[in-house]
C-alpha cells in the first residue's frame, strides 16, 4: 500500500458515496427546493440573516478551533489497531453516517425557520435530559481538556526541539493582537512578521542536533540542549526522583520510546522498560504549568489580544504543513516511492483477545469512538448550524455546504492516517510528524527531513493547543452558568478558570490520555447520535423515511453505550490498583463514564418514546384518513 | 436577468468559534451555545474595531434595504487567509474597505457613504442600460 491507492480510493468512495447516496437522500427523503424561500430571503437583515453564495458559506469566516480530531483520532486508532480498520471506518463512517448528520442539522434548521429544532426537540429534550446534558457538557469539555494537555505536556517534556515554536507562538500572537487590532499596524507585514518568526522557531528547534554518529542527540543542538539543561535544572529540585510514576497501557505515551528493531522498548531515563513505569518528573509539571498559563491568557483575556491572533498565526502554519504534505502524498509514489510506502501493517490487531488483568481495546466498539471526527463530526468552526442555516440562499446548497464539508473533513483524516501510517516508528503524535517530514522532503529535499519532522510536532502542538485554550474558555462560561448560582464564587472568570484546570489535571496526572480520548469520543458521538436523533424525529414528524438517520443513531447509541462500559472496565483494571493520585483520577473518569453511560440510556429512553408517538400518531391519522375516504 | 453588482467588504470581523455542526446543534438546545458564543464575540474586537464594524453592518443593512436583490455582498474577515489574499489583490492596508465590482476602492468608515453613492450610480446606470 502507498499514497497513491488512498489517494485513488478515497476520491472514488467519496465521489460514489456524495453522488450516489447523498444526492439520493437530498432529492427523494429531504426533497430540497431550490424555490423555496429559505430563511436568509424570508427574514432578511443584512447581519444574520443574509443570503450567502453557497461557496462563501462552505468556506465561512467563523474562525475554525482547528480539527483536531481527525489527526489524533486516527493516529490513535491506526497505532493501536493498524490503518486499514481505520480507513474502513473513515470510509465507512463518513459515507453513510458523517454527511448526514451534518447536512441534516442544516436542512432541519433551515425548514424551522432557521431557528432552532426546538419545536421537536423541547418535546424530546425538556426538562429532564437537558438537565443532563447540560451538566454532561462540563464533563465533556473536562475530557477533551484532560486528554490534549497530557498529551501536549508530555511532548514538550520528552522533545527538547518542540517547546521554543510554542513560546513563540504564545509571544508572537500576544504582539499579533496588538499589532493588528489596537496599533492598527499593516496586515501583511504583520502576519509576514509573525508566522516566519514563529515558523522559524518551529523548524530549527532542532537545528544542530546531531552528534558525530549522525544521530539525533538533544544535547547538541543550541536550542534542544538549551531546553534539555531547563528539564534537568527544574529536576535537580526532587534530586532528579520521579514525582510520581504511571503507566500506560496502551502505549501511546510520548514519553515511552519506540520498539527497537527486535520489537522491544528500551529502557530511558523517563521509562523503565521491565516494569512499564512511566516517571513524572518536576519538568513535566514545569511544562503543563506552561500550557496551562498559555490557555488561561487564552481563557480569560479579550478574545483579540491572544485567543484569536494565536489562532490567526496557527491557521497559517498548519495550511503550510498540511497543504504542502498533501501535496507531498500525491506526489510521493511518482518521485519517491520509498517515502509512500507504507510501513504500519494493515492489521495490527482486531483487539478482541481477552485478558482479565490487562487493557481491553477490541475494534468494536473501540475504534468507533477513537476516530469521531473525520468520520462522523462536523466541519469544525468553518460552519455553525445556526449561522449556515441563516444564510442559506437556496435549499439545494444544503448538501453541498454541510455535507460537502463533512467530505472535505474526511480527507484532512485521511492525510493524517497516510501520514502515520508512512512512518515507521515512534508513537501516535512522533509518527504523525514523521510522516510530514517525509512528505515534506518529496518537495523540499531529505535535507528537510529533520526539520520538518519538527514542523510536523509543532503543527501537532498548534492543532491541539489552539483547540485547548478555548476548551477552557467554554468551560468557565459553563461552569459558570451550571454551577454560578449555588456557588457565586463560580461567577468570577478567574476562579471558573482556575477550578476548570485544576480538575483538569487531576485527570492528566492518570498518565492515560487514550483512555480520556475514548472516553471523549464516547461523549462527542452520543452528541452526534443526539442529533441524528433529533433529524430521525423530526423526519417522523414530517412523515419522511427516516431510515437513512435511524439506523447511524442506533449503531451510535450502541456503540457509544459499549465504549463507555469498556472504558470504565480498562480504568478499574489497569489504573485504579496502581493507588495514589492516579487512581483517584481514573475513579473520576469511571464516574464520567457512569454519567455518560445513563445519559445515553435517557435520551435513548427518550427518544424512543418520542419516535413512537409520532409513529402511532401516524398510524392513527393514516386510519382516520382511510376511514373518511371509505 | 441582471447580474448582481458585487460588493465585497473587507474589515476586522467579531470573531466567534464553533464547534463540530452536530454539537453545536445539541448544545443550541440546551441553552448553552449563545452564552458561549456571545462571550466571544463580545470580546473579539477592541471598541473602536467594534463600532466600525457596526457601522459596516448598518451600511449593508441599508444598501440591501434600497437595492435587495440587486446586490450580492460579501463581507471577508481582514485577520483570515481570503482577508489577506483580498488586501493584496485590492491594494488595501486599512479597513473596512469595500470594493464595488472588483474595481472601486472605498477605505476607512468614512468612506462607507461615498460607496453607496457608487453603489446608486452603478445600479441607476444598470436601469438607464436596461
């Protein structure tokens, strides 16, 4: 297998899957009508509501929080089970779940008036299951928090050439706020100004790095070894002991070093190899306190003056990373076939072997809650239901915008899976930047390979951060909101803020970020499975076939519901014995898992009713219609 | 049929971030996603940037209430990559600008009445032709 054959592959499923089924739903179930008004014309404001060309609307300037899950996702999913179930269920996913949840969250707004669904849904939702959710939003927010900043923390620890890119792109997009919107200062030379010298910072991290045996070696390098000699000066104060050890069942662990070519870890100064202990020493509380104080500027500050720069100058970089190793994999099998080959095995394994004392990662449920987005999720940012709704100019853009994007989603995930899977060794976040270096040096040469290795960390960094800082910016608008009224001191940003991250790192301090990713993806597919449920109703309502949202909610809810019980299950048994802050995290996350798994039950409960209603009232007017016309 | 007359607006844009399309759907219901996303916008601009791009909104407001149909507007954020590739292709260093049909360059909050006249011209010179 090689670049090419996913390239091929993809685009035919996609061509088939939009062409063949998509429009198929779109012209015989929805039955969009480019004639009717929709309610850009009908309420018409010039600021909400506006006609929009369906080719602005599928690039909106809503300011996107960067797509983080397709590339952890997959990496994740192909590291533990190899990349063909992944690109299965990209594949898979995407044709038959993905689009339709994303076009019809459009199409239903835009028939209820671009409001809401609150005609349906208050029947489905109020009052007991959005109490729920509502509470189950913080939890959910809690995850995605916990499971980027360990893995983010545990990068900057273990790779010395990483940490200078992300100090400049904290200074650089502090300076990029104030340049841009208070001094007024020109924006092409500010943004040339900010993205070369946070750029420049990411590619020579390791500049120099190498030792007389052409070896990476850290201590090298004047930036590496700069940054090695802060690690070991912040760890001279335990005396260079470990805080705490923790171990990582599934391995995904920067920190743990790849198999060598006898398929066996080595031992390193931060992990044992004999007993799979993982050393949490005071640098790497040095480096979450850094990214912690970096999302809290990013939480609490105007939106301008970081937030939003630091964004700005993290687009730019990632659309050069991505842009040019997309190019790099189409081009690779034709230039440099050794670059295109893949060298993960299809099939690492199916997961489903049992053993009572040990993790337990079986395909199913497993994989389908370790990649969401990419598969099923939406466009993230570019396109918010309610603002596409409103801007609608036609019916018929419907399907290109919200499902045209989910498509476009799909492809960013499956250059991330071509990107992991091209590398050989490393673990989930090290392959994925393997494979950019790679790809890059198809069009910038192997002298590349180095640099853009460190270019593939710091887009990592950048995709996962930018996405972190405003996690924790609607975790203190919510926590706020949910818990403000009992607790009045919760009303006050910093101390929401402060609270959000503490609890946070509780649950990094587990040291199993995977098993905070599934729980995550758990609760972000019950929130697609929610609204499939929503479109499944409604279509109900509307006396539609709601075959083509019923089933994709069904196999969610399932999915979702086992997920959770594997999850918990994988915690009590690998983390809970290991006792100490570790084990009262992994309870934390058990307990997340029981609220989730009765959130589920509700809202299936729910749902279930609410489809039977309408189905009987159906039924009902269907006799009564017969009865008259006899 | 008359073609539209395009008009593209370049200026500093609230700034709001979505999440995925299906939670943003879930969370609507909830209640949640306007405090979130209120928060931010309400934060995304400093004053000054604020009441230029009220100014713009109301310009666009009215152009639409006289004219409707006949204009296709597009408002581009400037702090984006369509915003910068815009700046460079239209010359423009200061925003708000609107550009009336690719050619005519109106810059600064000032000079929003000024490209309504245009806006008029045009669209009588398109009645006059008709």
């Amino acid at each position: 297998m090689n670049t090419f054959w996913i390239v091929l592959i993809a685009a035919v499923v996609i061509y088939l899957a939009y062409n063949f089924y998509a429009k198929k739903i779109d012209r015989d179930v929805i039955k969009t009508d480019a004639k009717k008004a929709t309610p850009a014309k009908m309420y018409m404001d010039g600021v909400d509501f506006m006609p929009t060309s369906r080719n602005v609307l599928y690039g909106y300037h809503f300011k996107s929080i960067a797509a983080a899950g397709p590339i952890v996702g997959v990496i994740t999913a192909a590291n533990l089970w190899g990349w063909l179930p992944a690109l299965l269920w990209l594949m898979i996913g995407v044709s038959f779940i993905g689009w339709a949840s994303d076009y019809s969250a459009i199409v239903v707004a835009v028939r209820n008036d671009g409001n809401s669904l609150s005609a349906i849904s208050h029947k489905l939702i109020a009052p007991r299951t959005r109490s729920i959710l509502f509470t189950f939003i913080f939890f959910y927010l809690l995850l995605v928090a916990g499971a980027f900043l360990g893995i983010m923390t545990a990068l900057m620890a273990a790779r010395p050439d990483v940490p200078l890119g992300i100090i400049a792109l904290g200074v650089m997009g502090f300076l990029a706020g104030y340049m841009l919107y208070k001094w007024k200062m020109d924006l092409i030379l500010v943004t040339a100004i900010v993205v070369i010298v946070t750029l420049a910072a990411m590619i020579f991290g390791p500049f120099g790095a190498i030792n007389a045996e052409g070896k990476l070696d850290f201590t090298q390098g004047p930036i590496s070894s700069f940054f090695v000699n802060v690690n070991k000066s912040v760890d001279s104060t335990s005396g260079g002991n470990a805080i705490m050890t923790v171990t990582d069942p599934t391995n995904a662990d920067p920190r743990i070093p790849a198999p060598g070519a006898d398929g066996k870890r080595p031992s390193t100064a931060l992990y044992d190899a004999t007993t799979g202990a993982i050393k949490t020493m005071p640098s790497y509380l040095l480096w979450a306190l850094f990214l912690l104080v970096f999302s809290y500027l990013a939480a609490t500050r105007p939106i301008w003056q970081f937030a939003q720069p630091v964004n700005y100058i993290g687009f730019w970089i990632t659309l050069l990373a991505i842009g040019l190793s997309a190019i790099g994999a189409i081009l690779a099998p034709f230039i440099k076939p050794d670059v295109g080959a893949f060298a993960l095995p299809a099939v690492k394994t199916l997961g489903f072997e049992y053993d009572p004392a040990k993790a337990w990662q079986p395909l199913w449920p497993m994989l389908f809650v370790t990649i969401a987005c990419g598969a099923i999720s939406g466009w993230h940012a570019l396109i918010g239901s309610i603002g596409t709704a409103r801007q609608l100019e036609y019916e018929t853009d419907a399907l290109p915008v919200g499902g045209g994007a989910m498509f476009t989603e799909n492809t960013l995930a499956l250059l991330s899976l071509v990107a992991v899977s091209i590398a050989g060794t490393g673990g989930g976040a090290g392959r994925f930047a393997a494979g950019i270096g790679s790809l890059l040096t198809v069009l910038l040469g192997d002298g590349f390979k180095l640099f853009g290795t460190a270019l593939g960390f710091g887009t990592f960094m950048i995709i996962v951060l930018t996405v972190t800082q405003l996690v924790f910016r609607v975790m203190r608008v919510t926590l706020s909101e949910w818990a403000g009224e009992a607790m009045p001191a919760l009303k006050n940003m910093h101390v929401s803020t402060i609270i959000s991250m503490l609890l946070t790192v509780l649950l990094v301090l587990t040291g199993t970020w995977v098993y905070l990713w599934q729980l995550f993806g758990a609760a972000n597919q019950l929130m697609a499975a929610l609204s499939l449920l929503i479109v499944t109703v409604w279509l109900k309502e509307q006396k539609k076939n709601p075959a083509y949202a019923l089933w994709p909610t069904v196999f969610m809810y399932i999915t979702t519901l086992a997920a959770t019980l594997v999850t918990a299950r994988n915690l009590f048994v690998t983390i809970v014995p290991q006792g100490g802050a570790a084990s009262i995290g992994a309870w934390a996350m058990i307990l997340i898992s029981a609220l989730l798994f009765v959130s589920a039950i509700l809202i299936g409960w729910d749902g279930y009713t609410a489809y039977q209603r309408y189905t009987k009232g159906t039924t009902t007017k269907t006799k009564k219609a017969a009865a008259a016309a006899d | 049929m008359v073609k539209p007359l395009e008009v593209e607006i370049i200026a500093y844009a609230p700034t709001a971030f979505y999440h995925c399309t299906h939670c943003e759907v879930a969370w609507r219901e909830m209640g949640a996603s306007n405090r979130i996303h209120d928060e931010q916008v309400e934060s995304s601009l400093p004053e000054d940037l604020t009441r230029d791009y009220q100014a713009v909104s109301d310009w666009v407001r009215e152009i639409f209430r006289s004219h409707g149909d006949r204009l296709r507007v597009k408002v581009i954020d400037a702090a984006s990559v369509e915003g910068v590739y815009k700046s460079l292709r239209y010359n423009v260093h200061r925003y708000p600008a609107v550009i009336v049909n690719g050619a005519g360059r109106f810059i600064g909050s000032d000079s929003l009445p000024s490209a309504g006249e245009e806006i008029n011209h045009l669209l009588v010179g398109q009645n006059v032709t008709n």
